[in-house]
C-alpha cells in the first residue's frame, strides 16, 4: 500500500510540473539586419542609400546603388584618380558592379564587427538635375578602421556621380569618377579600392 501511494504522489506531482511544457513561450525576434535602403526614386535617395549602405557595411545595398539594368549598352563605370589610374590601368580598365562587390566585401571583413565606418559625404546641390540625369559633385572624407597594418586608413578627395533612371523608374549611379582634392595629403578612395580589389 505504502509504494501505491508513493507511485500516485509522483504521478500527481509530475502532472502538475508537466502542466509547463504545453505553454505557448513568447517567439523570438528574426535575425535581421536593420536597413535604411529605401526604393531610389529620386537622386538624392540613391546617394542616401549609398551613404547608409557603407555605414551599416550592407553590400547588397551598397551593390544596388549601381547601375545595372540587363539588356542596355549603358553600363556602370568607375575612373579612379589620375595617380592610381596611372599605377593600375589594368586593374580599372574593365571596372563593373561584380568587382565593385568583391572589393565592398572584401573591406568589410577586414573591419571589426562592432565598428562602423566613418562617411562624411557633404551634401550639395546637384550641379545638373534633369528627368533622365543628376550629377552629383563633392567632397568626401573617409576613415575605416581596417585590420591591414601599415595600409591607410584615412582617404580623402573629390567624387562626381551621374546617376540616372532605369526603365522602372529608379535612379542608380552609372559613373563615379574619383578625383585628389588639391593640397590633400589623403589617399583617395581610388586607393582604398586597389588593396581591397582581390
């Protein structure tokens, strides 16, 4: 008699500990990155989302700043500043949005995951602003705090963006050319592109 009631205090006390495992537990947040990319239907939206992009190291929305609409002759270029692009024409002679990837990628892992990029970009007016083009011109200062030792990691200079409509309507950037500001003692952006290309 002793071990049946022994048997129906453990029945008793599991079936009100079990009560527990049927409970509903509160779901847990998706693992997603937060974006500001926003869709590019105007110029000044692009260069934002192009901003935000480094800032919060994203390459698919750093990529999709660029021009790339299959099936026209117009394609995104990049012409780096007259000192690098005669060091390394080669490197720059087919420059396109895959080899603009694999170096945003490639300097993102060199960057501590904590750490985001400083991007000082100044906004200015664009010099044209028309239905079918803007061009974008400005100074911009850049400091990543990379892991390559004795490489630099401020870059300096000029940037000038035409950025243009696809067939849907939103604006992408079809030609960056980088330029050294005068009495700049910085690497431009050229610079940091050559290290992280490969």
């Amino acid at each position: 008699m002793k071990n049946l009631l022994k048997i129906i205090i453990i029945i008793i006390f599991f079936q009100f500990n079990a009560c527990e495992l049927f409970e509903t537990r509160k779901p847990e947040e998706p693992d997603t990155k937060k974006t500001s990319f926003q869709p590019p239907t105007s110029p000044s939206i692009t260069i934002s989302n192009f901003i935000n992009s480094i800032i919060e190291k994203n390459p698919d929305n750093y990529a999709s700043c660029f021009y790339n609409e299959s099936g026209e002759l117009a394609k995104f270029s990049f012409i780096p500043s007259n000192d690098v692009k005669s060091a390394y024409s080669a490197l720059f002679q087919d420059w396109n949005i895959q080899k603009e990837r694999i170096y945003f990628y490639s300097l993102i892992n060199n960057l501590p995951l904590d750490v985001k990029p400083d991007v000082k970009i100044e906004i200015v007016p664009f010099e044209v602003l028309t239905p079918d083009s803007a061009i974008f011109n400005t100074s911009y200062f850049l400091y990543f705090n990379h892991n390559i030792e004795n490489y630099p990691k401020v870059f300096s200079g000029n940037l000038q963006f035409t950025i243009v409509p696809n067939k849907s309507g939103l604006w992408s950037i079809l030609r960056w050319i980088d330029n050294k500001n005068e009495k700049d003692t910085n690497f431009t952006w050229s610079v940091l592109k050559v290290r992280f290309s490969n």
